[in-house]
C-alpha cells in the first residue's frame, strides 16, 4: 500500500470519529440518491407510458404500405419475438337491400389489437364492455354511423363485394381509431380470414396493408431502427395522433424538469459542503508541512481521500436511490394503474458517475487549493487566503456545464438551463442584497434579541447576502415543486377540461345549417359552432405543377398524395396562434389569401407570398399565402391546415362540421339527431379523450412524486447552508458566554437571525419562483400562468419557519460548547 493511500485511509477514518467528513458524504449520498432514484424511476415510468400509449395504436409499431408487405419484411418481424398482427382496410360500398353506405372495412387477425381493447355494445350509443377476439367467419362488427346510415338491426345481413356478413354487434370503440378527418367513413369489421372471397382487394384497390408489433423494449429496438422497403411506412405511437404527441412531449418537458432540478440542487449541495471541508483542511495541511509533508504527497493523499469519499458515498446513495425509487414503484403500482418494467442499470451507473463528477468538481479544486497554504498559517489563522479562487469559479462551472451536458443530451437545453439558472442566481443575490440594505435601519426600533439578530446580517453584509442566495436556492425549489404541481401541472389538465368537445358532427349540408342550429338551442346548445369545410388536393407551388415526385421526403410525398381539408373564416379560434404575417379579418372577404399550418410549412417549405394551386374537384384555385399559424390539436375542436377568406370558394360544393360536449346520462340525444337528421353523421370520440386523459393523469401522479426527490434535494442544500455557518456560531457563541451573556439571551438572537434570513431567503425565493414558473407556462408549456400574490407571503412565512427550525436543531449543541473548549 502506498503512503499517500495509507494515509487517505488512516484520515478517512479520523473523519468519521470527528464528523469532519458526515456532511459531505451526506449531500455525497444524497446528491446520488436523488440522481439514481429520479432516473431509475423515470426511466421505469417512461419505458411503461411508452408501452401504454400503443393502446392508442393497437400496438407498439405498425408498419404500413398501399402494397402487400414482402415477405422480407414479414419474416424480420416475426423473428424479433415481438407479438404479431395485421389488418388490411380499405374503402368499400356496403349494401343492407336497398340502402348502401361507403364504408371502410377493417379486416382483421387474429390477436387483434395487441394494445388497448375493442368495445363492443349491443344497439347503437348503448351500454358498451370490452370484448376479446375478433368477428367469427362470417359474421361482422359494424360501428354506431354505419348502422344509422344503412337502417341495421340486430343479424342484419349486409354485402361487401362478393361476400354476405351477419351483423352481431356494433362497435363502439376501437384503440387504433383515427380522430382526425382523414377516417371519416362508417367502420365495418371482418375477420381476415373472409378477406380473400370479398373479390375487394385486386389489382387497383385502395387498400392499406399493416402489420402489428408489440413486446418488450429489446424485441422493439431492431425494428425502430431498420432499414425498410420502398413504399412502408413505419409508425409509433407518438408519430400517430397529434394529440397523443402533444401529450407524450408535455410529459417528457415536465419530467426532465424534474431531473434537472434535482441534478443542479444535488450540485449545489456538494458545492456547499465541498468549500467548508475545503476551509477546514487549510489548518490540517498547514500542520502536516511544518511536519515535512511535500505538496506532491498532500495532493496524491487528499484526492484519493476524496475518491474513496466518493465510492463510499456514491454507493450508499446508489443503494438508498435503488430502495426508494422501488418502494415509490410499489406505492404508485394500483394508483398509475400501469406495470412498470425491471429497472435498469444505466441510470443507476449515470447517477453514480454523476455524483463523482460532482465531488471532484466542486471539492477537488478547494481541496487542493489547500495545498497552497503556507506552514505560518499554523501560528497566524489569517495565513493563507481565500480558497474562492478564479480556477475553482472555473471548474465549478465547467462541473455544472458538463452536468447539464451529460443529463439532457442537449447542448442547446444545456445551455438555456445554465442560462437561466444563471439569471435566477443573479436576481437571488440582487433581491437579498436590497432586502439586506432595507433591513439595517430597523436594527434600532426592535428589541435586544431581535437587535442581536439585525446586527448580524448588517455587520456580515457580502456574507449574508450569500446566505440568503443559498438558502433562497433551497427554498426556490420547495416553491417551484409547490407551483409545478398546484398551478402548472393543473393548468396542464385544464387543457382537458371536463366540457371538451367530444362529439363531432360532419356531412352537414348547407341548406341544413339553420335547422340543424335550431335543434341544438331547444335542447340548451345554443352557442354550438359550424365550421364550413371543402376539400382540395395541392396541384402546383408557384406557377409550377406539384405531385408527390416533386418532394424527395417520404412523409412528404405520402401526404401529397391526400386530399386536405379546409375551411372559410374572417376570425380564428383560441386554439390558433399567428406565427408570421398578418390575420385578414373582414377586409379579407374575397381576397385570393390564404393561411397554413406550420405543419404545412414544414412539409412544403411554404414562404410568406407563395402561390399554392388548390384542384376542388376539377376546378383549380391559386391562392397566395398571407399567414402562418400554429394550431392547438388537443383542444379537440375542429381545425384545419388550410384557411381561406369567406367568398373566395364560396361556388365550391362543401358541408359543415361541428363539435360539442355531450354528457353520458344525454347519450339519448344523439338517437334524435339521427332520427331528425339522418345524413348527418355523429363522430364519438368520447373514448379517445379518455384515453389522452388517462396519459395525462398518469404522468402528472409520476411528476408529483418524482418531486419529492427534487424536494429532497432543495432540504439538503438548505441544511448545508445552515451547518456551513456553525464554526463561526461555535466561536461567537462562547465569546459571548466568555463575557457574561446568558444562553437563553444568545439562542434568542441567533433564532432571531435565523428566522431574518428564512424570511429574506423566502421572500426572494417566492419572487424568483414566480418568474420563473410564468417563463415556465409562457415559453416551454405554452399554458397560462398569472399572477400568485399569496406565493410571496407563503415563501416568506414557510422560510422563516423552516430556517428557524433547522437552525434550532443546530443551535442546540452550539449552545452546550465550553468556551474554553473554543478559545483556549
């Protein structure tokens, strides 16, 4: 064994007899603890949501062509051990005697779906429960339109092509489903096996081919990434709704605030703990030199001293982390109602090396700055200067880049974190020192306990402002977990409220709009809203001819090939945002304009003043684009990627749609509607909104807990503030009990000074909070947030109790020293 090893060990144990080293090691193990438990946690939450959205895809991954898939591609899949399905569907004319309905038949094999759950009921809008299986040979599931529009009862026969089905169902729901127009007609569904002898699907037929993929993460991850055959289309569940996207990219935001927030605490922690035991060393080192020690020797000996601190740690953190992210597991099991995957060992492994990256950024450097002070420190105390070096500010922000670095992935979030951690750092010190000038003329109109307290924040003026900072630090991120949880992640579901659309109406004609209008007001909707809507196909950009080959993108070209829907207004919804150029209003009317989705932009390359040519069957129309928008898909309200002013195709044969809320005890005033209406179709997406909701509420009960380790984490930088400052409390302490103060007087005023600084720390923590939370809902949720006066008087009292009290715990054995044990 080498000396300098030798006498790390001999050190390390002298550390933990005199508690020299307890709280490093503490915010150490914390620090990694927090780190392990939120990735292992969020890792495990994140692999099972993931599974849980294939509900909304009847799988994990689909793979799709307008062609029957080879065989190669088959034959790849089914040898990954993922689970299999396929469908085939296409657009078909159904015939029930003398009424047809066009209809989309689904046929489907068996194991269908393999995410999520078909619904069956027995008579159309009744009571529905889940079912296994799939329709028996000959027989047919038809969903609520396709009964209304070919007038079924129960064993109805129905043809499709050459083939007769028996009606013994209606479908009520099925977890695949789209909820956008592009699947708007009526669902009949077929087993695959009565496919062949419909005669539907020969040489022409409009059919779409799709096999399904469901199983575990290492069965999945070959075919997320392999090449595939020209013409197949690969989908997940996030690639499927733009509503299950919208809600999968919120979960993500708010989950890897969490981490990052327990990341930068944990760092602070360290930091605290790493410059007092840096302070402490100086006296040690000092000594060892005049004993003979070489600076070389000290260097070797105080790193691996660190090292083994943080194996030590790192492991008991690890351990700790390992333990709680598994009994939060088995706590949330029942309440997320979702199974959570075996944890992993990358984010353990990540959250150890974290932690050491941590201790030898931020205690490496004062450490051995140590090594610098001179053997004269060991008869004068002043020797020696300050160990907040320019090399040790570099490293710990080296350390804290690289952290942010390694635990987004992202450069460019990395730097908008640091950016704003930055800011909040500055506007936390600006806010104390102001408090800090404010409060030094009460010093004389207060009482002696509360002089005592007063006098000590004005007389350490630069060191309480960086008190405060610390503190504030703590008590900013018990503030932004309250705020996360009561006002952002509430104003998150309240995207969702409980009276959102969830019935849509299409195949509304014109001369029907006021009639139609009329019968929603005497039932109490009567500020329900229809929206015209036409379809086009895009025929030229700018003078020039387009068709999928002009496009080399293959997303692009499938588009292309779509008709889209579009609409007329002068006014645009709440859930429409302008991103460039200016909204017509009525000076529009008319006017050869027209508005994009930044969708649209991004698949087109669309530029303000662009020409687009629209065919609306046979009869083109070229139109200049005037404005981008970007639109809110989850509000479930009708709306579309192109708009146009009113006049402008008003000769164009269209239909209305429109959207409303329908409670389930008013399910009977759908049967009216179709009664009085009969063409007009009824789109239930009753059972897709719940879906989405159910994602949400997921992942805000995730969020939730995963924030008790961030809060874990803000309590440890809170208590390393308060124990930072308990040496110069020791030697204040028995100064004044060496001139006759009583301990009842002193611990008076130093509660005193504690609950100021609680006060201030919490004050400028609320304000800050509240800054932060407001960029937080403007610039990355896009939510509403307004202002929260309570928050600054709730951060103020929770700060001056919470300071107080663990400044009491401290106080206790400050207050039992020996003066002769301080200054003798």
């Amino acid at each position: 064994m080498s000396p300098a090893l030798g006498f790390a060990l001999r050190r390390l144990r002298r550390g933990w007899k005199s508690g020299e080293l307890l709280i490093l090691t503490l915010a150490l193990a914390v620090a990694v603890a927090a780190l392990s438990a939120v990735g292992l946690f969020t890792d495990r939450v994140r692999s099972a949501i993931d599974s849980q959205t294939g509900d909304t895809l009847g799988a994990d991954l689909l793979f799709s062509s307008r062609n029957p898939l080879p065989d190669t591609l088959l034959q790849r899949v089914a040898g990954s051990g993922a689970r299999t399905s396929s469908f085939v569907q296409f657009p078909s004319v159904v015939l029930n005697g003398e009424a047809t309905a066009l209809a989309s038949i689904k046929a489907v094999a068996a194991g269908y779906p393999l995410r999520g759950q078909l619904r069956l009921s027995e008579l159309p809008f009744g009571p529905a429960r889940p079912v296994e299986g799939i329709p028996a040979p000959g027989e047919a599931w038809a969903d609520a339109r396709l009964w209304q529009e070919l007038g079924l009862q129960p064993g109805a026969s129905v043809q499709a092509g050459s083939s007769h089905f028996r009606i013994v169902a209606v479908l009520e729901s099925e977890p695949d489903r789209g909820n956008g127009f592009s699947d708007l007609a009526p669902r009949l569904m077929i087993n695959h096996a009565d496919l062949a002898a419909t005669g539907l699907t020969g040489p022409g037929a409009r059919a779409q081919y799709t096999l399904m993929a469901a199983g575990e993460a290492r069965a999945l991850e070959p075919l997320r990434t392999m090449t595939l055959p020209a013409g197949v289309r690969r989908i997940a569940p996030q690639d499927a709704r733009p509503e299950i996207r919208n809600a999968l990219g919120r979960a993500g935001q708010f989950l890897d605030i969490a981490v990052l927030a327990a990341t930068l605490l944990a760092a602070a922690a360290v930091a605290l703990c790493a410059h007092q035991h840096g302070a402490k060393l100086r006296d040690e080192v000092a000594l060892l030199k005049c004993l003979g020690a070489g600076r070389a020797f000290l260097g070797r000996a105080l790193l691996l001293n660190l090292l083994l601190l943080g194996a030590a740690g790192g492991l008991a953190g690890a351990l700790l982390g390992l333990a709680a992210q598994e009994v939060v597991a088995r706590l949330l099991a029942e309440l997320l109602q979702i199974a959570l995957p075996p944890p992993s060992l990358q984010p353990l492994l990540l959250a150890w090396g974290l932690g050491l990256l941590m201790l030898l950024g931020f205690a490496a450097p004062p450490v051995l700055q140590a090594r610098a002070v001179p053997p004269l420190r060991v008869f004068q105390r002043n020797a020696g200067g300050s160990l907040l070096t320019g090399a040790i500010w570099l490293a710990a922000g080296a350390t804290v880049v690289a952290l942010l670095w390694l635990q987004t992935g992202d450069p460019k979030l990395a730097a908008a974190v640091l950016v704003g951690a930055a800011i909040a750092l500055g506007l936390l010190a600006l806010l104390a020192w102001l408090l800090v000038l404010a409060l030094s003329p009460l010093k004389r109109a207060v009482g002696s306990s509360w002089r005592f307290g007063l006098g000590n924040i004005a007389r350490r003026r630069g060191a309480t402002v960086a008190q405060v900072v610390a503190l504030g630090l703590a008590l900013l991120a018990l503030l932004l977990v309250s705020v996360v949880r009561q006002d952002l992640l509430a104003s998150w579901q309240g995207k969702l409220p409980p009276d959102t659309p969830n019935q849509f109406l299409i195949n509304i004609q014109p001369a029907q709009r006021d009639a139609l209008q009329q019968f929603f007001a005497e039932r109490g909707y009567a500020d329900i809203q229809l929206w015209p809507m036409a379809r086009a196909r895009l025929t030229g950009l700018n003078g020039k001819p387009v068709t999928a080959d002009s496009f080399s993108d293959p997303e692009t070209q499938r588009w292309i090939n779509r008709d889209f829907n579009l609409s007329w207004s002068t006014t645009l919804n709440d859930d429409n945002q302008l991103l460039e150029g200016d909204w017509w209003g009525e000076a529009g009317r008319g006017k050869p304009w027209i508005s994009a989705e930044d969708y649209a932009i991004e698949r087109l390359g669309l530029k303000l003043g662009d020409r687009m040519t629209l065919d609306f069957a046979g009869t083109p129309v070229e139109l200049t684009v005037r404005n981008f928008r970007k639109v809110d898909w989850g509000s479930f309200r009708p709306n579309f990627f192109l708009l146009v002013p009113p006049g402008v195709i008003s000769d164009v044969n269209g239909q209305y749609i429109g959207s409303f809320h329908l409670p389930a005890e008013r399910r009977a005033l759908l049967r009216e509607l179709v009664a009085q209406f009969p063409n007009v179709t009824v789109l239930d997406i009753d059972a897709a909104m719940k879906q989405v909701r159910g994602i949400v509420d997921r992942v805000v009960r995730a969020v939730e807990f995963i924030f008790l380790f961030t809060l874990l984490a803000g309590l440890t930088v809170l208590l390393a503030a308060i124990e930072g400052t308990r040496a110069e409390r020791v030697r204040e302490t028995a100064l004044l009990r060496t001139l006759g103060a009583r301990s009842g007087t002193i611990a008076k005023g130093l509660l005193s000074e504690y609950a100021l600084l609680g006060l201030l720390a919490g004050l400028v923590a609320a304000i800050v909070a509240q800054g932060v939370a407001w960029a937080l809902a403007a610039r990355v949720f896009e939510i509403p947030y307004g202002l929260r006066p309570a928050l600054w008087g709730i951060g103020a009292g929770a700060g001056m109790l919470l300071v107080a009290g663990m400044g009491w715990l401290s106080l206790r054995g400050v207050l039992r020293t020996p003066p002769r044990q301080v200054l003798g």
